[in-house]
C-alpha cells in the first residue's frame, strides 16, 4: 500500500516536469500570408475586353507603400507594359493601369512580387499572379460628328479614327431622333459594311437632334461590340442659304489598252476602256458651310459625237486616291462598288448635270476633311470624251454649284 502510493507520486512528478518542458519549447504559430482572393479580369479568361479594369484583390489589408510600379508587373512575352498602381484599403485591391492600349488576342500576365507586404509586415509568397487573353475587338470610337455640334442635312458620321476598312470587321450604323431606339437597335440600320464612314443618301431631317451608334463585328470571333450613342443637331430650315461655283482641281485619264495619260490635255475621256476621274477645289467653299444641294456639270468635248443619253455617264466615290498623271485602268483609282453618287440629267444633248444628296455629303466631307474620301469617278456606257480642267473653253470646264447654309464660327470645325 505504501510502495503503491509512492509509485503514484514518482509518476505524477514525472508527467508534470514533461508538460511544463513541452510548454517552454513551443513557438507562436506564424502570421497568416496575404493572399490573393479574387482578380478582374477572371483568371485564365479566354477573351477579356481589352479595355477592362485589371485588379487583384487579397484576403487582407497590405502595406499601400509597398504596392508600387516596382513591385507590381503587367508582363506580355515576359516584357513589362508601362502601367500606374494604386490601392484600395477598403477593397483591399491592387488595380493595374495600362498607360497604352493592350494588343487584341494576346495573352497578359499580372504579378505581384514578394516585396509586397500585408499590414503587419508579412511578406506575400513568392508565384503570385493571374493570366488573361484579351478580346478580338475594339469599341467603335467615334470621329464625326462632335458631339451635340451643329451639323448640315448631308453631314457625313465617320468612326474608327484612321483606320481604313479591314474585310474581317463590319459595322453596323443606327440613326434616329429616339435615342432609345438607337441604345436598343430597332431604329433603321443604315448600314452594314467594311466602311468606316456613312455620306447619307438621303438627306437628315432640318432642326432635329439626330442620335446615333455603331456597333462593331468581327466576322472571324463572331464578336460584337456596341458603341455609345451620340447626337448632333441639324440646322433649322428657316437658315439663310448662299452659294459658290467651283471648279474641279485636276483631272485624270488613262485607258487600258494605251500607255497615254489624258491629265494635260483639253479633254478627258471615260467609260469603255478608260478610267477618268476629277479631284475638286473644296477649297473655295467656306469652312462654315453646311452643304444644302450640288449641282455638277460635265460638258461633252466639241468634236465628240456622245451624247448624254447615249453615254448615260455617272459619278461614283474613288475608293483611293491617286496622281492625276499618275492613273491606271482599270485602276486605281478604282470604283467604290457602293460609292454610286449620282446618275446624269440632260441640260441639252452635250450637257451631263448630277445633283443628288449624296453628291452634296461627299463634297462636305471633302471640304471637312473627314471619312478618307477622295474624288469622283465618272462612269458611261462607252467612250466620250468631256471637256477637261486645261479646256480652252473656260466655260465648258467640269464645274459644280454649291449651295450650302452658315452656320456661327463657333460651329463650324
């Protein structure tokens, strides 16, 4: 009985000097790492909009001092995109702002390097990032018109900066006074097609505030995209109209079986196997004009025995430009296959006279600068020979009348 009870106090002894041994040895566990929770765009998207917000955001507060351009990296191929860092205690994200536009169907990588550090001082792990492949399209961005500017009734609406028309990507254009009906697409669409530019067939309604969008396709992806909705206002119809006469600038013939340039001589020839074009002096109309009516006029060359009704000549948008001394047959340059502007009407038997709305836009937007539109090209049914720019009857020389409305200087870019 009494070895039995010293056992048990030698026992005791011993198991309270191991508990109190193992209490002295053991360490605090280490503070939590920062980690990364959540990212925009999601990680490994296969097709995030290019102009997207990009940010990480970890699962607690970091260190703002440490989060830095020097410690936080946009990488394609391993090379560093120039980006601004800010962060966000309250959200406790790290957004990443590119200071250029990022490439289309790239992918992109997003890194956070370990000199960033939580709140406390803890550094976040080594490998922390994300992956994202960006979209195959851009937004449409809109050249003309300006916003709410005050615009003619044959103005020309233009996007995509100078960009020309790429086969792989369409354009869908909406107009209307219901900006609703644009934001949805059910107005009109008024155009489908490669082009960037729209000159109007028909002319826009006087007084109106006008609203318009564009949304881009890439045929290829089978993405689209909607542009913004934006207006312009037309000029009421009750605004005093002027006029000028102008003439055209320079002319141009060449024929596909001759190594002749018809581009210093008397006349200029069209239709059957020439190709004839003439460049206008939009130069002499005022910068504040807003185009109402053209009325052009070719005059057959003396001598010629073509007549109007027998050549039924036509004017068609240049779907380049090109050196009046410098053309080709059939081009360039060549025919715009939509750029139809105008059919001729018969003064007399020897004078072609055009005067569409369309022919009205075309030579605005030239006068304007805008829509990477060139000239004229003058089609018929065969060969005729039309008086030139160097004519010695002055008065036979292709020329066009312009009428067109003012509008205040302040309106007028």
């Amino acid at each position: 009985m009494r070895r039995t009870s010293l056992s048990i106090l030698v026992l005791v002894a011993c198991l309270s000097g191991c508990s109190k041994h193992a209490t002295d040895t053991t360490e605090p566990p280490p503070p939590p790492v920062p980690g990364l929770v959540a990212t925009q765009p999601p990680a490994r998207s296969p097709s995030a909009l290019y102009d997207s917000d990009i940010w990480g955001q970890f699962d607690r507060p970091l260190d703002a001092r440490t989060v830095t351009t020097q410690n936080v990296y946009l990488k394609l191929d391993a090379q560093r995109i120039p980006i601004t860092v800010s962060y966000d205690a309250v959200t406790q994200r790290v957004s990443l702002k590119p200071t250029i536009v990022l490439e289309l169907q790239r992918t992109y990588t997003a890194e956070f390097s370990t000199a960033i550090k939580g709140s406390d001082g803890t550094p976040i792990e080594s490998g922390v990032f994300f992956q994202f492949t960006t979209n195959s399209l851009r937004r449409p961005v809109y050249d003309f018109p300006l916003q709410g500017a005050l615009e003619g009734p044959v103005t020309t609406l233009c996007w995509g900066g100078t960009q020309g028309p790429t086969n792989n990507l369409f354009y869908e254009l909406y107009v209307s006074p219901d900006s609703a009906a644009v934001e949805a697409r059910t107005a009109p669409m008024l155009l489908r097609h490669v082009f960037t530019r729209f000159v109007p067939a028909v002319s826009w309604p006087m007084g109106t505030t006008l609203y318009w969008s564009v949304t881009a396709e890439n045929l290829t992806t089978h993405e689209r995209l909607a542009g913004a909705v934006r207006s312009f206002r037309t000029v009421d119809a009750a605004t005093p109209l002027d006029s000028v006469t102008i003439a055209a600038r320079d002319h141009g013939s060449k024929s596909v079986t001759s190594s002749v340039q018809f581009c210093n001589n008397q006349e200029f020839r069209s239709g059957g196997a020439f190709n004839g074009a003439l460049h206008w002096d939009v130069g002499r109309i005022p910068a504040e004009a807003r185009l109402q009516s053209v009325s052009m006029r070719l005059n057959i060359f003396t001598g010629d025995t073509s007549t109007v009704e027998g050549t039924q000549p036509s004017l068609w948008m240049a779907q380049n430009d090109w050196t009046a001394c410098l053309m080709n047959a059939p081009g360039p340059p060549f025919t715009e296959n939509t750029g139809f502007l105008a059919s001729a009407t018969t003064q007399d038997s020897k004078s072609a006279v055009f005067s569409t709305d369309r022919l009205a836009g075309l030579l605005e937007a030239l006068m304007r600068g805008r829509g990477l539109l060139y000239g004229t090209i003058v089609r018929a049914n065969h060969a005729v020979a039309f008086h030139s720019t160097f004519s010695g009857e002055t008065g036979s020389r292709p020329s066009a009348v312009v009428r067109f409305y003012r509008v205040p200087p302040a309106h007028s870019p």
